[in-house]
C-alpha cells in the first residue's frame, strides 16, 4: 500500500515513479511519504498566524510544483513579446521606474482542504491554511501591455516562469494565461517587493504576477516572459491542472476566482500531537477571518455543536479591497466535554460555505466548513 519512492530512477521518462493508482485517488485517509515530502516543501500558514491582518512574510503560505530557482537579479530581463508592436525588454530597475502601486492582497492555494477529501487526490496535501495576506509593490500591468502595444486580435496573455518540472508526463515552464480583460485591470501587478521587503525567493523574486481575486495559481512567480496570443493557451496548468471536474480526464470548468471561505484562530490550548484544544469553562473569544475573491463577506455564522445550530458573528470590514475580513463570536462555554466548533462565511452573491466536502477529482476549491475541536474543562 505505501509504495517508497526509488533511488536513482532518472534514465527515462516512463521510470518516473507514480504514486496511488491511475485515477490519482486515494481512499486510504493515511498520506504516502511522497505526500509529506510535499507538506515539508510547501508549508500552509499556522491558524494562530491568522490574528495578524498582514501576515508576517514566513508565516504566509507557499506552493511551488517544481524547484525554486536561484535567479542573479543583476542579469535578470523579462521579455514581453507575442502580438505587441513592440517587444520590450525590461531588467528589474526599468520595472521600478514606473508608476508603483501597494496593495493588501489575500491569496489562497486552489488546492487548500483537498487533503480532507475522501476519497482523496494524491498531491500537495493541504488540510486548511494555505491562505496568506501580504502587501504587495509593483507596477500595473496594463502600462507596459499598453507600452509594448496590443495588436488587434490580441486574446489572451501567457505568463512563464523560470521554474521547469515534470507533471503528468509533461516537461513544462510553469506557465499560465490569463484573459486580456483580467491581465488590464488596473490592480495586476507586476511585483517586486512584499510586505515592504524584496521578494523572497520562494515567493518569486524578483517578480512575480499578482491578480487579486484569484486563486494562487495564478500569480505566476519568477517572471521570465508575458507572451501576448491570439488564441486561449492550453498548456497543462490552464487546461488540465486546475479545473474543476469528477474525473480527471473530463475537462470540467476552469479554477479562477476564489470561492467563499472563513477559518478559525482556534482557542485555547492544544494538545500537541492531536491538535485538539483545551479550554477553560466561561466566556470564550472565537476569532478568524473570511475572504472571497468573487464578492464581498456579508455574512459568518459560528457553529458550537458540530454545524446543528448556526449564529451569527460580528464581521469587520476590510482592510483593503483585497483582503479578508476579520470576524468574532463570543462563545459561553458552559458544559463539559468536546465540542465541534464551525464557521462559514456568505458571501454577496449568496455563496455560502458547504457543510460537506467540496469534491472534485483534483481537490479544487474545497471550501467546506472549516471544524475545531475543543475539550472544555
Ligand atoms: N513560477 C511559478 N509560479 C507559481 C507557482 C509555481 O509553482 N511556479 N505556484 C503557484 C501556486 S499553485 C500558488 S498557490 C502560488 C503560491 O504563491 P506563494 O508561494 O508566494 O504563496 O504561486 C503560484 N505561482
Ligand atoms: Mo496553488
């Protein structure tokens, strides 16, 4: 049942090591060691990491498919080519030259809650956290599309990365499209510096794409090229990897903007294998925040028995456009014993987080309730 990984297996292609069976579904709740490998690479923000508004820079997640690559700034260029009267190319100072812009910007892995899937596709095993807010610098976008020159027919735009790996039996960039109507909104950037520092590496230093609303798999780090097209890219990650379908063959629709999501400071203290909290009896503070990237937040409901009765919780407005909202619930905590305690948001166009699994064959936007467990004392 848990196949190890074997040395040395480099020669070919076809020896590249697979994991669970063809289907990449797994029904055994326990991860491979391949799995784990992945959760140490790419860590999720810790629940408590969500008390601050913006979250401090190493405790923000990250998700990177291939290697991070090690890039010299001082001989970094990004390319800007396809169908544009002229190609540009731009080192890091011809980006901050132009006009710069900051905003908060809460981001979140499509790929968060998959790990709580059942049964469960066998990838970057997220449970809940894959979530960050930072601020973020760079330059709009639009200005250097509009510098290089759109020509007509001008449909989509192709962003790589300097990052190369295998994926499915496919060497590929990581690359990714967006729509030319998204890529000239005015608030995607272009972006060099996150919380008031130089990108890290692993966050995708220099510059990476930030496309606020979007899951993460869209901002596009470690920019090498933006390549203007006539036609929709169908590159792996657009029309394979991230789509929302039943099986993975079936095309199924596109993952784009968020879905409605809320999670928990959890309160009191842990126990520390388990995870599960302890708290005292009497009056307890539940605290956490709620974002969606397709409408504002009206509305976060607290659940104390396991999603039986909902209630209300008060919701703060956002710090920024962009940014997930904090919510609070004062919670009596009167009787003895384990409690499930839930939150969901609504959001504006009236989504509201399930009580089950979001299930889809890849374990795309799994916006489920999210669930602690609490002993009271
Ligand atoms: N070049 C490149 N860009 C990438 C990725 C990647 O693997 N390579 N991963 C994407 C995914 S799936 C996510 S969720 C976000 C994560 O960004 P972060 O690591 O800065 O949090 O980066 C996106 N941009
Ligand atoms: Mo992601």
């Amino acid at each position: 049942m848990m196949p190890s990984l074997t040395p040395g297996m480099t020669s070919s292609r076809t020896e590249l090591p697979s994991v669970g069976d063809a289907s990449g579904l797994e029904p055994d709740p326990r991860i491979y060691p391949e799995e784990l490998q992945l959760a140490f690479r790419n860590h999720s923000l810790v629940l408590e990491g969500l008390r601050y508004d913006r979250t401090p820079t190493g405790m923000h997640y990250t998700l990177t498919h291939y290697d991070v690559p090690y890039v010299d700034v001082a001989t970094w260029q990004l390319s800007v080519g396809g169908l544009v009267d002229r190609s540009l190319s731009l080192n890091l100072a011809d980006l901050q030259r132009r006009s710069t812009r900051t905003l908060r910007m809460t981001m979140q892995c499509a790929g968060d809650g998959r790990g709580l899937l059942r049964p469960r596709p066998v990838a970057q095993p997220w449970l809940v956290g894959a979530v960050g807010t930072a601020d973020w610098t760079g330059t709009p976008l639009r200005g250097v599309l509009h510098e290089a020159g759109l020509m007509s027919g001008a449909q989509e735009v192709l962003f790589t990365g300097l990052d190369r790996g295998i994926e499915a039996d496919v060497e590929q960039d990581y690359q990714r499209s967006l729509p030319l109507g998204e890529a000239l909104r005015d608030d995607v950037l272009l972006a060099w510096s996150m919380n008031d520092a130089p990108l890290e590496p692993q966050h995708g230093a220099p510059v990476r794409l930030l496309v606020p609303g979007w899951y993460g798999m869209a901002h596009v780090k470690w920019l090498r090229s933006i390549e203007v097209l006539a036609e929709p890219y169908t590159g792996y990650q657009n029309a394979r990897a991230y789509r929302y379908s039943q099986t993975r063959e079936e095309a199924g629709e596109p993952v784009s903007l968020m879905r409605v999501r809320s999670l928990m400071i959890p309160p009191g203290i842990p126990d520390f294998l388990s995870r599960t909290r302890l708290v005292r009896r009497g009056p307890v503070e539940l605290r956490g925040r709620a974002w969606s990237g397709r409408s504002a937040i009206v509305r976060v409901e607290v659940s104390t028995n396991g999603g039986a009765a909902w209630h209300a919780a008060e919701l703060e407005p956002p710090s920024s456009m962009h940014a997930w909202q904090s919510w609070s619930f004062e919670w009596h905590a009167t009787q003895p014993g384990m409690h499930e305690l839930c939150c969901r948001a609504t959001d504006a166009a009236g989504e509201c987080q399930p009580t089950e699994a979001y299930w889809t064959a890849r374990g795309m936007g799994n916006n489920e309730v999210h669930r602690v467990q609490v002993i009271v004392d």
